[in-house]
C-alpha cells in the first residue's frame, strides 16, 4: 500500500477520532466530578447539531451570507444553548439522585437521551429524515497522490483538538479547573473547604455539554448531513472510548478516542468486508476491560469497606 | 416459643385478588374505545399505589405468602379462563402471548439484576440468540421443536458465558460497558454477516410440537374457527408459570440468600467465605437462559427475525421493565411488562409517541419513588413472618 | 288476506325499509402499508396520498357499493416492523385487503405473514424479483415491476456510453443485493468490467473505507445499489475524498430527496426506472390533476401512480365479489388486461405484472429529467470524466 494511500486512512481515522475524544472528554469530567455516567451525552450531541442548523437556518433569514460569520453562529449558539442543557440536566436530573444506586442515575441518563431523541423525532419538522447539514467551510482541497486533504477536514480537526486543549488548560491551569479537580477528588472536603458543590457541578456539565455540542456541529460540517439517532451511536463510543482510556483521566479520554477510532479503521482495512470494523472494535475493547478491568490509564480508587 | 398462637391468614382475599386481576385483564384487552383504555389504565395505577401504602395490600400479601400452591394453581386457572376466552381474537391473544414470554425475559433479568446485582445491558441480544437458533435449528434441521427452544436457552447460556471473565473482573460502571458493547456487537455482526440472513433476516417456521402444528388455525366443529396464537399462549403461560416457580424456589433458597449477599456487599460477602465468582455466574448464565428461551419461541410465534428487533434499545427497555416494576419483586415485573407492552398498542393515540412517554415516565418514577411499582418485599424466613 | 290500506302500508313500509338499508352503505377498510417516516418517507407519504385519492374518489362517486375506510400503517422501511403492522393488519379480520410496501426488505418479509392470514395484497412499490418469485403465495400481487429489466437497460445504455469499468457499491439488504446481482449479470453481457464490490449497512455514515479503496480501483461509474439516504451520503463523501466517477443509481434515488440533500452535487447522476414518467402514462395527467387539487403536503413522487393504480384494482374487485378475502384474492388473481392510470395490468402466473419500458433519468439543474430531453443526451452537457 502506498505511503499516500495510507496518509489518507491515517487522515479518516484522525477526524474520527477527533470527534469521539471530544464525546470521551465530556464523559470522563462528569464521572470525575459526580461519579455519574451520563448516557444522555451522544443525545445532547445531536441537540447540539440540531440547534447548530436551526441557528444556520435562523440566521440565512436574517440575511446574514458569509460562511464564516455563519459558521462562528451556529458554533456560538450551539455551544451555549447546549451549555444551559448540560446544566440544567444535572440540576434537575442527576444532582437529586446522588444518594440513589449508581444504576438508577445511568437510567435516569439514558430515559432523558431517549426523551431528546424522540422530541427530535416527533417535534421537528420531518424529524425522522436525514436532515442536510450546511456546507459552510471552503471545499478546496490539495491533493499528495492518493491522499485528498480538504480545508474542511483540516480545519475541523485542528478546531476539534483545540477545543480539547482548551479543557484541559482550563481543568489544569484556571482557579475553577481546581475546583473541579478538588470536587473530584473528595466532594465532602471541597464543601468543608468552602467551595459551592452545586455551582461547580452545573459548571462541569455545563463544559461538558458544550463540548458535545461542538462535536456535533463538527460532525454535521463534516458529513454534511444530521439525524436524529446520530447520538446513540456515537455516545456509546464516546463513552467506550473514555472507559477504555480509563475514566476520570482527561488524557485517557483522548487516548482512549483515537484508539477507538484507530481500531475501526484498522478493522476497514483488514477485513475483505469493511463492515465489520465496528464488530471488531468492540470486541477488542471487550478484550482491553477483560486485561484491564479500569482502563489503560488505571482509575486509583480506594474501596471502604 | 411465642406465647400467642399465630392464626393462619384468611385465603379468601388472595383469591378475590386473583379475580379482580383476571377480570382487568380481560376487560383491558378488550377496550377499544380511547376514553375506556385510558379510564382502566389510570384506574390500575390507582388501585396498585392504594394497595401498596394500606393494609389492603398487607392482607392479600401475607394470604399469598401462608398458602402460595392453591392460589398459585387459582391464579393459572384464571389465566387461562381469560386466555380461553380471548380464543378467536388474534390480536389479543398475541399480545398476550408476548407479555408472557418478555415476562419470563424480564424473570431472568430481574435473577441477574435483581437477586445478583449484575447489570445487563444486553438482554435483548440473548433473546435474540434464542430466536435466531430457532430460526436455524427449526429451518435446517429435523429437531423436535421442544428440543430447539431448550438449545436456544442453552445457547445463550454459552454465549454469555463468553462475556463471564470481563464481568468478573471488572466492577460497575465498567461491568455495565461490557455489556453495552456486547449488544451492539450483536447487532452489528448480524447485520454485516451474511450466512445469518444479514439485516434483511430470517424467517422461522411456526412450532410444531408432537404432530399439533401451532401455525394452523384449530377448527371447533364447523363455524368456530380459534386463533392459531391460542396455542402459543397457552404454552408461553405454561412457561411463564416455569420460570415463576423457578425464580420463586431460587429467591427463597439458600442460593438466592447467597445472590442477595454478594449483590448487597461484595467485599463482605467474600470474607464471610461466599465465592462471590461462582454466585456471579450463576445469576448471569441463568439469567441468560431464560432469556434464550423466550426469544426462541417469540420467534416461532412471531415467524421472522432481523437485527434490528434486538437492538439496545430493546435492551434498555428490558431492564427499565425490571426497575420499574420494583427490582427483585417478580410479580411487579410481570405487571410492569403488561403496562409497557400492552399500553402502546390499545391506546393507538399515544403509538407514535410512546417511546417519548415512557422515557418520561420512568424517569418520574426514577425521581419520586425508585423502589418501582411493588417494591420487593423483605425476606421472609417463616411463613407469615412478615406481618407487621 | 290483509285488508287493503294495510297491505299498502305494509308494501310502503318495506320500500321504504330497502331504500334506507340501499342508503346506509356497508363500511369497507382497506389498509395500506408504506415507509411513512425515515428516509424514504417521500415515497411512502406519497404512496398514502396517492391510494387515499382512489379511496376518496370512490366515495364520491355515485356507483360504489361500498363506503371505503383507508387504513394507513408505517413500516419505517424496516423488515421487523413491517412484519408488525402487517401482522396487525392481517389479524383485523375487519380489513378485507391491502396496497402494501415500497421497500422491497419489508415485503420480502411480510409475504409469509399475509398468506398466513389470507389478507390479499398488492405492492405498489417494491422491485425486488423475489417478491412475486419466490413463493407461490395467491394472496402477493404486483401492479409496478422489477428490478431486472431495470438493470439491464441500465448495462446496456451505459456500456453504450463507452463506460468500460466500473465500481459497485450495494447495501447488504435483499434490496441492494438483488441490484447487485442483476446489474453484474447484466454489466458482464455487455462486456463492462467489475473492479470491486462492496457491501454496506443500509443505515451506514461514514463510507471513508469503502471509497478510499475505490479511490484505489480508479473506476469510471461508480454504480449504487441503494435507497436515497445512503445515495445521498456516499455521493457527498465520494466528493470529499476526491473520487471522480459518474454516480449511477437506480429507481431508489429517484426522488426529490437526493437532489435536497446534494444541492449542486447531484448534477449528472444517471438513474433507471420502470415504467414510463408521470405524464406520458395514460392516465398520467388525470390522476396528476385530480392528486393536486386535493392540495397534499408530499408529491406523489416516482411510485404513487402505481399506488393509485393498485388501490382501484383492488376496489373493483371487492365490488364485484364483495368484502370477503377469499372471494377477492381469487378475483385478483383473475386480472387481465386490466385498465388503469399506468396503462394496462396482467397479472402472470404468479401475479406479477409486466411492465417492460424503462425510463433513464438524469439530473439536471436540480432536477430528475428524462435522458433523452436532458441536454446530455444532446450533447450539450458532459458527463464527469474520471
């Protein structure tokens, strides 16, 4: 195989894996900070992408042209609205269960992805059908033999990996990333020590969210088409990628995202019918949990008995 | 030795319970008007919470748990009384033949779930291992039909045997990835393989079982012509009423108090000696083959497999049938699978959005009363210990 | 012997009891069964509107002996729910028969269910060969018609386009693989060459494998054996990668859809179709007219015709031999040289109906056209060349 043919599956697997190391970042913060697993996550994903074309649609009539202002709106208003969700979703849905079984608050999580994903699907006009996403970014591409490199591609990987920079500059180096950090280290002693628990949890899930929102946005732009059961999947990815990586480590997430995204396109390339690369991907993470029961990156977690 | 004698509890209100279930049931099935579904449905609601919060519901429970077998035998007798007289209506009795076989489904979740404390978020994937075997077994080869759905079960039983060493090594939320993984696995390998009939899926021949072939329909002298599904019905009852009896002896032997243990506390439970592992795997293949067996005659019943009807949503519903029905409790599961199969279908107007309300739903409950429909009751080591 | 002025009343009292019964019509209800929501719904909604136009017209009609209730149910083009409504369908023993199914993987895997239950049907849509040929089922008929003639026009008219090589892309539902099988038979007769084949899920997003290898193969056509949604997507990532090839489909990505979901990208895909488009059919323009002035959300697109055309068929047969389900398969099965708006119906001996012009269809200006009045055809406009 050539060495530009292999370029251009290197390139799939990074964009891919851009997009699911955001989805696993926003699932490591809310296990760090809550111990919660929050299933809604791939669903509030796709509001995201929805609320992005609404904003694109919303701001066309009011007559706005330039792709790049369109563009910075519907990242904008995404990134903010779904901010509000993220926050609001743990105000009213996880915090009240914090006492409850582990269980309940995954189901409690999943019901609300599936109240996203059926509102979606029933309130939005034609919501069922693929819905076209807007094709915002500049199309020229350049091309080394076998490897087409688009602006597009380019662009949204570079703004993806930014955006995951971002997060952890703000978790390692600002006053509230130490916030977050000493919640989830001993929620009780960071409330004994002053610091409010609920502002820095609606925080968290709010960054979060916004994170998802923009892997939404990102996706949209890329495949140039939303749908409202685009979350499921992806969540449950995300979530894989960020266990496999081993939760509550930010740079787990990462690894653990282009892992995942690096098994299926190795999976594509291997198998004669390239389908089964998700078939592949799974049962290797299946494979990792068996090897290391907490991830790559061990969770150091002291058991009270 | 007490000094007062403890009297044997009255049978009569357990059997008038029975009959006032029969009797919904049979009325709820055959509503066809809007206002009448809606009026029954709440009115159920209603009278389950009043029976749970008076002493109502402490009376028919300490009658049910002095003398189960008669009662146990009365309430059989019941449902198939309504079953026998649902017995030309298609529809109706297919319905009630699918809450029956998700019921022994969801009986094996609530072993895993309930009892052991293992989460599993596949359990539509093994009720798809038992359709698909019976859709292989039944086509390709000449097995009794008895014989196909016990392989399916078994079958299930193995393939969750595979998941068995992650599990073991791994402790929450990560148990519950394994599990998440392994069932869109399924369903992808489905889909992309061939040999299995891909996404376009299988067709399953109807059960045939010592000559009496399910799929016809039976004639009774001249005009009456009964559903072919009263065959299913019936056998999925008798089933149900199997795995019932089998749920109910684990619970209240020396296994189920070794499940409760290593659910309530694992590391306890293993300094008191319980092989925490051996327990585990117990529930989990159990659970499975359970499982299995439902899925392989829903599929007979129903003649047609595809990936896509054991995706993980089908799963998550499973499992939310188990919390809502009140976890551990298996009568509460029971009702909890005939409110969320049967409600959809009857009440047409909320069809489209049922997945919305029921998301809903159980989210309410989730946040005002997690204990689920009929919490499961405390262990009762003597008969009539738990009157209060 | 009655007295008189009883007698006459007794007689005006039985007219009378016989008129109001000849008033008071016998309700009648048929279903229909079609992809109302995902990504096919346009053809489904459609389909829906088209068979409730022939519902409605006959009401209104003077003649019908029967007042027709229309029954509409969704299968989301998914083989186990449609397996449930039409199970739902065939057990209402109330609905004497149904105009069913655009998706072939659905009918396909309903046949089963409406000969266990003696529910005459007859498909409107779906191409597969299979659905007729398969089985000697007397309740499946079929008023459109199949795949093969389809996908032998295709590989004739594109081998005469000097197109030599060629990469296949199919989704792995009988649909796709049916098209896959007749196009490849069909392609190897006219001495077109096959690079690669590949197989893909039906709900698949991202096909960056699948093209990048046909990026490899460098083909001339890239043929697509599918539905819209996924036409749709793999004609955006075909783009993005850089595969310039012709995109040619089949009567699946006929419809309004392909062309919003591509915008300018469309342009200069080729696709092939039975029968003959809407207004150079028979009863093309009547039934156009008469479909818009009931003023429908959805166009009738590529298959309502046929729609309109099974729901009369099925209508007339019931008020020849009544509402009985028997009664009307057997009838149905007697079709020959049958009048309708898509021109004249025979069923063979398994109730298949012939339908042997196809049309090819082009893009053009955001629009699906009829080749020979495209201006590719004159030369105006020129196919991608790879």
């Amino acid at each position: 195989m050539d060495l530009s043919l292999l370029g251009q599956y290197v390139l799939n697997g990074l964009m891919l894996g851009t997009i699911y190391a955001m989805v696993a970042v926003g699932f490591t913060l809310f296990f760090g900070v809550l111990d919660v697993i929050k299933f809604s996550h791939g669903d509030v994903l796709m509001v995201g992408a929805f609320t992005g074309l609404v904003a694109y649609l919303g701001l066309s009539e009011l007559g706005v042209q330039s792709n790049a202002l369109l563009s910075l709106g519907v990242m904008l208003a995404a990134v903010l609205l779904i901010a509000l969700l993220g926050a609001a979703m743990a105000r009213w849905l996880v915090l009240p269960l914090r006492g409850a079984p582990p269980i309940n608050v995954l189901l409690i999580t999943l019901m609300a992805g599936t109240v996203l994903r059926e509102a979606i699907r029933l309130f939005y006009p034609a919501g069922a059908n693929p819905k076209p996403f807007p094709r915002l970014l500049p199309t020229d591409s350049i091309s080394f033999g076998a490897l087409t490199l688009r602006f597009d591609s380019a662009i949204l990987i570079a703004l993806g990996l930014a955006s995951i920079v971002a997060v952890h500059l703000l978790v390692t180096r600002t006053k509230l990333g130490l916030a977050i950090r000493a919640v989830a280290q001993d929620s009780e002693t960071a409330q004994v020590m002053g610091m409010n628990f609920q502002r820095v949890v609606l925080v968290t899930f709010a960054i979060g969210s916004a994170l998802a929102a923009l892997a939404g946005v990102t996706a949209g732009l890329y495949y140039n088409e939303i749908n409202f059961g685009m979350g499921l999947l992806l969540g449950v990815i995300g979530f894989s990628a960020a266990v496999v990586g081993g939760l509550g480590n930010l740079y787990g997430a990462i690894l653990g995202g282009f892992l995942f995204a690096g098994l299926q396109t190795l999976g594509a390339v291997w198998f004669a019918v390239p389908a089964y690369k998700d078939v592949f991907a799974f049962a290797v993470v299946i494979l990792v949990m068996a090897w290391r029961p907490t991830g790559l990156i061990a969770e150091q977690s002291a058991e009270r008995v | 030795m007490n000094a007062r004698v403890t009297q044997r509890p009255a049978l009569w209100p357990a059997f008038v319970a029975t009959a006032a279930v029969a009797s919904f049931a049979y009325l709820f099935l055959r509503a066809e008007a809007q206002w009448e579904v809606a009026a029954l449905a709440a009115g159920a609601v209603v009278a389950l919470l009043v029976l749970g919060r008076t002493r109502l519901g402490a009376v028919v429970g300490s009658a049910w748990g002095a003398r189960p077998t008669p009662l146990a035998w009365g309430a059989l007798l019941a449902a198939l009384v309504v079953v026998a007289l649902f017995a030309e209506d298609h529809f109706a009795l297919l319905m009630i033949a699918t809450v029956l076989l998700y019921g022994v489904a969801c009986l094996g979740l609530t072993i895993q779930f309930g009892y052991a404390g293992v989460v599993n978020f596949s359990g539509a994937a093994f009720f798809g291992v038992g359709g698909y075997t019976a859709a292989v077994l039944a086509t390709h080869t000449a097995l009794p039909h008895l014989l196909v759905v016990a392989v399916g079960g078994v079958l299930a039983g193995a393939i969750g045997s595979l998941l068995v060493l992650p599990l073991l090594r791994t402790r929450g939320h990560y148990a519950a990835l394994i599990t998440v993984a392994f069932a869109i696995l399924f369903k992808t390998f489905l889909e992309v393989n061939d040999t299995l009939g891909g996404p376009q899926g299988l067709k399953v021949p109807g059960m045939r079982m010592l000559g009496w072939s399910f799929n016809d329909n039976i004639l009774v002298g001249e005009d009456v012509e009964l559903s072919f599904y009263l065959s299913y019905a019936v056998f999925s009852l008798l089933l149900l009423a199997g795995a019932l009896v089998l749920v109910r002896r684990l619970e209240r032997s020396w296994l189920g108090l070794s499940l409760d243990a290593v659910r309530i506390d694992e590391t306890a439970a293993s300094v008191f000696g319980f092989e925490v592992a051996r327990w585990k795997i117990l529930a989990f293949t159990l659970g499975n083959v359970l499982a299995g067996v439902a899925g392989a005659v829903y599929a007979m019943m129903t003649g047609f497999v595809a990936p896509a009807s054991f995706t993980i949503a089908e799963s998550l519903i499973l499992v939310s049938i188990v919390i809502l029905g009140g976890v551990g409790n298996p009568v509460g599961v029971l009702a909890a699978t005939a409110l969320v199969v049967v409600l959809p279908e009857k009440l047409q107007v909320i069809q489209e959005y049922r997945f919305l309300l029921f998301s809903g739903f159980v989210i309410l409950v989730l946040l005002f009363r997690p204990e689920g429909l009929l919490p499961r009751k405390l262990r009762q080591y003597l008969p009539g210990w738990g009157r209060a | 012997m009655l007295p008189r002025p009883l007698r006459h009343a007794a007689l005006c009292c039985a007219l009378m009891l016989a008129a109001g019964t000849a008033g008071a019509k016998e309700a009648v209800k048929l279903v229909f069964i079609g992809p109302l929501t995902g990504g096919v719904s346009a053809n489904g909604l459609g389909g829906r509107n088209a068979t409730d136009l022939a519902v409605k017209l006959r009401n209104a009609g003077p003649k019908a002996k029967y007042r027709y209730e229309l029954v509409s149910l969704d299968d989301e083009c998914k083989p186990n729910i449609g397996v449930q409504v039409a199970t739902k369908a065939a057990a209402d023993r109330s609905i004497v028969a149904g105009v069913t199914h655009y998706c072939s993987t659905v009918a396909m895997a309903t046949v089963d269910v409406y000969h266990k239950f003696g529910l005459p049907v007859v498909v409107w849509g779906a191409v597969l060969p299979d659905i007729t040929y398969a089985n000697d089922y007397a309740e499946v008929h079929r008023v459109n018609g199949t795949m093969i003639n389809q996908n032998d026009t295709a590989a004739e008219f594109m081998t005469g386009l000097k197109y030599k090589r060629w990469a296949v892309i199919h989704d792995t539902t009988d649909y796709g693989k049916g098209h896959n099988k007749y196009f490849s038979e069909y392609l190897a007769k006219n001495g077109g060459r096959i690079l690669g084949t590949f197989g893909v899920t039906a709900d698949q997003q991202d096909f960056s494998a699948e093209l990048t290898k046909i990026k490899e193969l460098k083909p001339e056509v890239v043929y697509f054996g599918g539905t819209t949604p996924l036409g749709v997507r793999i004609r955006t990532q075909m783009d993005k990668l850089g595969v310039k090839a012709v995109f040619q489909g089949t009567s699946g990505i006929v419809s309004d859809a392909y062309i919003e979901g591509l915008g300018p990208l469309a342009e200069g895909s080729l696709a092939f179709r039975e029968g003959a488009p809407m207004e150079k059919l028979p009863g093309g323009k009547f039934f156009l007219e008469q479909y818009n002035a009931q003023k429908y959300n959805d166009p009738p697109e590529a298959y309502g015709a046929f729609a309109f055309a099974a729901a009369n068929l099925v209508m007339d047969a019931i008020e020849k031999v009544g509402p009985d389900r028997r009664k009307v398969r057997s009838e149905l099965n007697r079709t020959r040289d049958y009048q309708s708006v898509v021109g004249t119906i025979t069923f063979d001996d398994h109730r298949q109906n012939a339908v042997p012009l196809i049309t090819k269809l082009v893009v053009q200006d955001g629009k699906w056209i009829v080749w020979e009045d495209s201006d590719y055809a004159k030369g105006k406009r020129k196919l991608v060349k790879p």
